[in-house]
C-alpha cells in the first residue's frame, strides 16, 4: 500500500480490515475471477478514480508503517 498502488483483492481474510473504503481500492468477494477481472478492468478505464485511490492507498499505507 505504501507504493500507492490501487488495489484490487478479494474479500477473504485480513484484506478487509486494510481495504477499509472505496477510497483505497476495490475489494469483490472470493471465487469471483469474473467480478476480480471487471474491477481491475474499471479502475484501468478510468485515470482520475484511478489517481485519488493511489493517493489514498499510499497515505493510508505510509500511517501504518509509522
């Protein structure tokens, strides 16, 4: 997360505690390489979304390594 880039996961494990909001990427839930594949392929689509999630992602990652 500290690299800033946006993230695409499933939903399985501890992922949704460190992929709290929209903001910082784009959780599906498991056993969905469909959805996984959509998701990814959306956030690539559009460079703005795309911008304000690595911002997000790279300062929520930066607070948790301090």
């Amino acid at each position: 997360m500290a690299a800033g880039v946006p993230v695409v996961a499933t939903a399985v494990g501890g992922v949704p505690a460190l992929i709290a909001d929209a903001a910082q990427g784009v959780l599906v839930p498991h056993r969905r390489p469909d959805l996984l594949a959509e998701a990814a392929l959306a956030l690539l689509a559009d460079p703005s979304r795309r911008r304000a999630t690595r911002r997000s992602t790279r300062e929520q990652g930066i607070e948790r390594l301090s």
